[in-house]
C-alpha cells in the first residue's frame, strides 16, 4: 500500500510541475483547454460515481448507510465554500490565440468570466489562487489515500498491481488534474510580474500539496480512536462530494458559454466518463 501510494504521489508531483511550467513552454489554444477541462470533468464525474462511492458503501456498510450522505454533502459544500471564497477553479488564464478568437467570446457580464492574464490577473493575486488549489489539492490527497487504503482493505493478500488498479480511476482524475491547477497559478503569477524563481518556488510549493494531504490521512486515520473503516468509508463519501463539485464546476458553466464547439465539448466529457466506466470495470475483475 505505502509502495502504490508513494509512486502516485510521486507521478502526481511531476505532473503537476510539468504543468506549472507549461505557460512558459507551450502557448494553449483556449479550444484545446477547454477539451482536457471537459474530458478531466467527466472522468472526475464518473470516478466520483462508480467507484469512491461504491468503495465507500463497501466500507460504511448498511448501518452507517446515511453517513455516506453527509459525508457527500460535506464534502461538496467545503469545496463549494471554498470556490466562492477564492474563486480560483477557472483554468482559463492562458490567454487566447488569434485564431480562436471567435471561439472566445460570450455574451455575459459576469465580472469573473472575463478571460485572459491581464485581467484575471488584476482581478486576484496569484499568491490567493495559489492558497485556494493547496486547500484544494491537500483534500485530493486525503481521496488519494482512502482510496488506496480501501483497495487494500478489501483483498485478502493485496498485491501492489491490485492494489494500484482499484486506485487507478482516483489517481489518474487527479494526475490529470493538477497540471490544469499548476497552469492557472504560474499564468497568473506571471502575469502579475512575478519572478521566474517566485513561480518555481511557488509550482514547487504546490505540487508538494498533494503528498501531504495523503501523509496527513496515512498517519491522522490510524490514530484516530475510530473503526478504521468508518474513517477510510467517510474520507472516500467526503472526497466523493468534493470531486462532484469540482467536475460540475467545470462543467455547467461550458453548457451556457460554450454552445460553440458542443458536439467536440461532448465528445470530449463522454471520454472522460467512459474512461472511469471502463476503470471500474477492471477494479471489479480484480476483486472478482
């Protein structure tokens, strides 16, 4: 288990630099974030949904059915509280090509769905978005290690393949996830004037977030004087509402802004979702 949850953690890491340094390597067309946006929002939809929450039912069992519901709503209103008080889970602020221009724009007045680094960048600090995705990302390591420890719990003599396949849909939701979180920071940073150094310590800083979260549930779960499964069901049901939130918060506002481009926006969340079916498909053959 503390193998698999090493490795994920690690990958997780380099994923997460790797996109901090992104602005400054690659220019993103608004079309093809909006794409990775739709397909990491539907395969964090159907991660929620095919496997935290049946992992959790697993644990809590029928007695303790309706903790599974508050631990949910928990999890998705912290989330919620925390994108509206910082406000930072846009992902759009790489600024647009030329020739998605016309792909741009919408017709609302919204003060924070403006896009682009100049203005998003005058609109909050780079340092606020930064404290905003490490909340955030420290409670993506907590889903990652329940997620683990669950796999683990439910095999007689787990091997670290079973154990990392069971996990797979967890990790890879959030190892697609964080190199969106580390472009939102360092764009903004770099727009706000920012140091090259400063970015880095600050990439660094939050690609770090993760593992501590999983060190802080590894080691909290165990000493807590409470059935272990209680806690491992309740972190997964918890970690179940945050992910239904961050998906639906990338989501919903691309069905009211972005008609253009449905059928490949579509097409593109439908992946995302069929990905996390076929995951859980494969968790089910290992159990089995």
């Amino acid at each position: 288990m503390l193998a698999v949850l090493s490795l994920f953690c690690l990958l997780i890491v380099a994923a997460s630099l790797a996109g901090g340094a992104l602005p400054a390597v690659v220019r993103l067309t608004h079309l093809r974030l909006q794409l990775m946006i739709s397909f990491v929002g539907g395969l964090m939809l159907g991660v929620a949904l095919f496997q935290m929450v049946p992992h959790a039912i697993r644990e809590l069992k029928t007695d303790r059915a309706s903790t599974l519901g508050v631990s949910m709503f928990l999890g998705l209103a912290t989330m919620f509280m925390l994108l509206r008080m910082f406000h930072f889970h846009h992902h759009d602020t790489t600024g647009v090509e030329e020739g998605d221009a016309h792909e741009h724009h919408h017709d609302h007045d919204h003060d924070c769905d403006h896009h682009g680094p100049a203005i998003a960048a005058s609109k909050m600090s780079g340092l606020g978005v930064f404290i905003g995705l490490a909340l955030h990302t420290l409670i993506d390591g907590v889903a990652l290690a329940a997620a683990v420890e669950a796999a683990a719990a439910e095999r007689s003599s787990p091997g670290w393949l079973a154990i990392a396949t069971a996990a797979a849909g967890t990790f890879l939701a959030i190892l697609l996830h964080k190199p969106l979180d580390a472009v939102s920071i360092t764009s903004l940073m770099s727009a706000g004037g920012w140091s090259g150094r400063g970015r880095l310590m600050v990439n660094l800083a939050f690609s770090l977030m993760c593992p501590l979260g999983a060190a802080v549930y590894a080691i909290g779960a165990n000493s807590l004087p409470l059935d272990p499964r209680l806690v491992t069901g309740s972190a997964l049901a918890f970690s179940a509402g945050v992910f239904l939130c961050i998906s639906l918060s990338d989501l919903l506002p691309e069905i009211e802004f972005h008609s253009h481009n449905r059928i490949a926006l579509t097409i593109s969340l439908v992946a995302g979702v069929g990905l996390s079916y076929l995951i859980s498909l494969l968790e089910a053959g290992h159990l089995h």
